[in-house]
C-alpha cells in the first residue's frame, strides 16, 4: 500500500465571515499526479495555500508524510499562478531559479554557495531552458515563463510539487511540453495540479478532485454530466469528445468547459 504524501481532514477555511471550503477531506497518495478542478471562487488556490501553510485554518488538519505542516513544509515545491509575479523586474532566469533553494530571505552581502548553483543548474537543465540562464526574466515567452517557476520550485528537491494554473498564460505548444515535462517529474514525485484545462484532466491526471467548497468528486478523470453539474451548480456546455459506455456518458478528451457564469 502506498504511502500517504497528504492527508486533509474535515479541513474548513473562513475569509472574516466568508468559507472558502467546508469540512474537506482528501488523502493524495505518494507518486500520485492529482489534478484539481471547479468553479473561480471554488476554493482551489484556499486549498493550495492550506497545504502550503501559507493561511490558517479554521478546523480540521492537513499532514505531510504524517507530521503537522509547519515541521515538513520543505517536502514541497510550488509553482504560483502566472500572474502573480511582475515579469517587468530586472533579474536574470538563473537568479530568480537560485532563489528557491533560500530556506530564508536574502541578507546583505549573501552569496550563493557552489552547491546552490548547482541545483539551479540541474533545475535549469531539467526543465530544458538551460541556454536561457542569463536571459533577463521580461525577455521569456509565456512557456519559458513557466518552466523557469518550475525550476525554482525543483531547486528545493521536494517530494510534492503544487502548480497552480501551470498552463493559463501559454500557447497550445508550451501547454504539450509543460503536460509532457510534468509526466516526467512525476516519475519522482507527487504531483498536485489546479487547472481549468480539460485536456489536462482527461489525459494527464491519474486521479481527479472537483471542488466547489467542499469536495464534489474524487477518483478516475472521468467526468460525467452528473458530476460536472454537481460541481458548477448548473448545466454546462462540456467541449470536449463525449464517449459512452455502461457508466453513461463522460469526457475523454476536452479543452474547455463553459460553466454559466462560473
């Protein structure tokens, strides 16, 4: 029996008055490549952050490999969202790769160690923007934007990698090579991945949590009519190739849901 990498019980999240998720529950297998999926607002990125111990919550608990969050925190690797980071800042792809091996901030007169360099570099490589290590940060199109996050992120050797909306920003080409590079990494990791991307969820993903606040369905990427208008709270319009079978019709392969005013 595989090893539990995370463990999230009957968690809860309030922002003042307002709940973000309701008693959620969610155990994600070592090795497993999770993707997670639902309405904006739905709490997908609450729940990211949870695990991250980035936000407090408010009841229930959330363990890595067994231990509280806050003694195993560096088992994880995080990828944000795109548009979280000012693209516009002077520093090179290396530079910003060598910062996410810092286990603290960066103190005057800091130098970074051969080691850290390094793994940079490994990361760089492995990511397959190595010749781009000098290149300033504003001069990346939207795919070596996201691979360069994702070197930093592996710069910390974790066990869990979390990416929150890894493809969002980039043409149809970058989206294949990031799929393809995350199948990769998950041949040595645990795998976490928000997207609203059904292409991803139907064949990329071995497993699959819609979330609406609470979790609404957890198992095989199959996506039935039933539970997609569980999850958005309406009908919608699935834009994808529909197949059938015994268990009634579901997505196999999708790009898109249209989820009325979601």
């Amino acid at each position: 029996m595989k090893q539990v990498a995370v463990k999230i019980e009957d968690v809860s999240v309030y922002y003042d008055k307002t709940r973000a998720l309701s008693n959620v529950t969610l155990n994600i297998e070592e090795g497993e490549y999770l993707g997670i999926i639902g309405p904006n607002g739905g709490g997908k990125t609450t729940l990211l952050k949870a695990i991250l111990g980035l936000i407090p919550i408010n009841s229930g608990a959330i363990e890595l490999y067994g231990r509280k969050i806050s003694r195993n925190r560096k088992t994880i690797g995080y990828v944000p969202q795109f548009a979280s980071m000012d693209k516009k800042f002077p520093i090179s792809v290396r530079e910003v790769v060598l910062m996410g091996g810092l286990k603290q901030g960066l103190s005057p007169f800091f130098k970074f160690c051969t080691e850290d360099k390094r793994k940079a570099d490994e990361a760089l490589a492995k990511v397959g923007i190595y010749d781009l290590s000098e290149r300033q940060i504003s001069e990346l199109s939207g795919g070596e934007f996201q691979r360069m996050l994702i070197a930093r992120a592996l710069t910390a050797e974790p066990r869990i990698l979390i990416l929150d909306e890894p493809t969002a920003s980039v043409d149809a080409i970058s989206r294949e090579q990031i799929y393809q590079l995350l199948n990769q990494l998950n041949e040595e990791m645990t795998i976490i991945l928000v997207t609203h991307d059904l292409l991803a969820v139907s064949s990329q993903v071995n497993r699959l949590a819609c979330l609406n606040e609470k979790i609404v369905y957890h198992g095989k990427p199959e996506l039935t009519e039933a539970v997609v208008t569980n999850l958005y709270g309406c009908p919608v319009d699935i834009l994808c190739k529909e197949v059938s079978d015994k268990k009634g019709s579901h997505c196999e392969e999708g790009t898109h849901i249209d989820s009325c005013n979601n």
